[in-house]
C-alpha cells in the first residue's frame, strides 16, 4: 500500500471519529429543543457534553489539516467548490462555541433563551450540510481538466445530496437521544429513550433509501458489507434503546455511523472527488497528493502525537463519565 493510500484512510478514520463525537455533540444541540421542557433541562442536556465538546471538534480541525497536507488538490477543489456551505459550517461552529460559553454570563431571560436557541440553529445547520457535502463528494461534482470546480451553488442542492443531509441530520439527532439516555437520570432519561426509538425509525428509513442508493450507483462488494453492517447495527441500537440497555444502544449507534462513513469513503476509493464531467479529470488519491517525501513526515508525526491524543481525549469521557440530572443543576440564584 502506498503511502498516499494510508492517508486516504487516516482521514477516512478522522472523519469517522468526528461524526462519532459530533454527531452525539450535534443531536444533543438539536434535542435542547425537541427534548428540554424547560431551561434547568436545557442546562442538563448542555452539562452532557460541556466537558468534551471543544475536544470533540479537534477531529475536524485534524481532517481539515491532514487533508490540507496530504492531498492538497483536493484541499483546494474542495473548499473553493463548496465554499458557501463549508463557511456557513465554519460560522454555525464559531457561534455554537461562542453560545456554550455566553449563555450563563448573564441571568436575563432573553440573553440565555437567545443564545439556547443560537445552539440550536448551529447544532442543526451542521447536522445537516455535512450529510449534503458528503453526498456530492461520492456522488461527484462538476470537475474540469485543471482540477477546479466549475458548478455553481444550486449544482450541489441534488436529491441524493438533500437526502444524505436528512440521514446525518435524524441519525446524529437519534445518537444525541441515545447518548442524553446515556447520561441522565430521571425524567428526561425516560423522554429521550422514547425519542430516540421515534426518531431512529425515520432514521432507518431514510439511511436504508440513502445507503442502498449509494450502494446501487458506485458499490462493490466490501461497501456492501459496510451496509449490512450499519443498517444492522441500527437495527440493534433500536433494540436496546427500547430495551433499556442504553450503553450498547449507544454503542451500536456508533457503529451505525462508522460503518455508514466508512462506507461513503469505500466506495469513493481511489478518487477523492470524482468529477461528473469527464472520469479522467477525477481528483484520485494518486493525482491529487503530495510528495512522498511529505507524507513519510506526516506519517512519523501522526504515529507520535495520535495515541498521546487519543489517550488524553479517552481520559476525559472517563472522568466525566457520570450521570447527571435536574437535581445537580444548582440554583441560578446561588
């Protein structure tokens, strides 16, 4: 295996861990308002994820840079194509962290109901456009012979694309109820199983539409698998969600959205964007990477600085592994 093939699967394996973290992250975000009946909920629905948030999202910022690194044709056919979507993400996470971190800086009704509904809206935007800019990468979009996007903004507001943006959307929507399950206890702990088991059948159904779609138009036999796999594991998560198991519910959730992810980067191999305009102008793993020279670098300093990461990160989720509830919310007064 050549090295620009290891690092196609390195960043495959990047953004199977950011979807894993965030998309919990996401769906909790989503859930402060189909969930929460009211704020002290609100407060314990955003205390699930306050310790592991920011460090959840070190596993874009490393895509983005292993990317930027490692193939850097595609690095820049990427982000000039979907620049729109990709800075309306940019901005939804700015202003996510920014609400974490203002919405209890002052006690005034409107200051905290507006920054709750700013968490929201920039929980739900991302939940959605990474579904939708994942489909146009397999799908493919109209690349020419210098390597450069020449569609235009609607071109990427396809069916297939529309439709992998529900299926992230539901299914990190479905992680995040399983993951509040997970984490709370009391009340809420029952309404969010019960959520989840509503939204993870719309979830399956439009995964199942999505997947068997991707599967019939670029599949081969180890996509497949990666199918079975995931409409399996959903299946499962379902089954322990309604059986109260909530941490092999949760599990096999996760396992829903690593084998779908892995899926989708099994069946764009060996492109990285194929183009719709003609098959030889496709960015490919091969085309579009950098020297051997710079992935043998990048090689040693992942190698070093990945276990430490993953380690430190892993320790965490550890410490803050404990339920919480409304009754260890303390009173904004005090």
């Amino acid at each position: 295996m050549e090295l620009h093939d290891v690092w196609f699967v390195l960043i495959a394996v990047l953004w199977v861990g950011y979807f894993f973290l965030e998309g919990f992250d996401f769906g909790i975000g989503v859930l402060t308002k189909l969930l929460a009946r009211d704020r002290t909920e609100k407060r314990v629905l955003i205390n699930t994820i306050g310790p592991v948030w920011d460090g959840n999202e070190v596993w874009l910022l490393t895509a983005g840079g292993a990317t930027f690194a490692a193939f850097p044709e595609w690095y820049a056919t990427l982000f000039s194509g979907f620049y729109l979507p990709l800075l309306i993400i940019l901005v939804s996470l700015i202003v996510r962290g920014v609400a974490f971190e203002y919405r209890a800086k002052r006690p005034e009704e409107n200051w905290q109901r507006n920054w709750e509904a700013a968490i929201f809206w920039t929980s739900l935007i991302p939940a959605f456009l990474w579904g939708v800019a994942f489909g146009n990468i397999v799908r493919g979009v109209k690349i020419d012979s210098e390597m450069e996007y020449v569609g235009t903004f609607w071109d990427l507001l396809n069916p297939y694309a529309l439709l992998g943006g529900l299926v992230t959307l539901t299914l990190f929507t479905f992680h995040g109820a399983v993951f509040a399950a997970l984490k709370t206890v009391g009340d809420i702990r029952e309404r969010a199983r019960a959520l989840a088991t509503k939204v993870g059948l719309v979830t399956a159904v439009l995964a199942l539409g999505f997947l068997l779609w991707t599967q019939a138009a670029n599949g081969d036999g180890k996509s497949l698998v990666a199918l079975v796999v995931a409409v399996a594991a959903l299946v499962a998560a379902l089954g322990a969600n309604r059986a109260g198991r909530e941490g092999w519910a949760f599990s096999f959730s996760g396992v829903t959205i690593v084998a779908a992810v892995a899926m989708l980067f099994l069946t764009l191999f060996p492109n990285v964007m194929p183009s719709t305009l003609d098959a030889e102008w496709s960015l490919t793993v091969t085309n579009a990477s950098s020297s051997p020279y710079t992935l043998k670098i990048m090689t040693w300093l992942a190698l070093i600085a990945t276990p430490v990461v993953m380690l430190y990160q892993g320790w965490t989720y550890w410490v803050f592994r404990k339920r919480i509830g409304t009754q260890h919310i303390a009173d904004p007064a005090h």
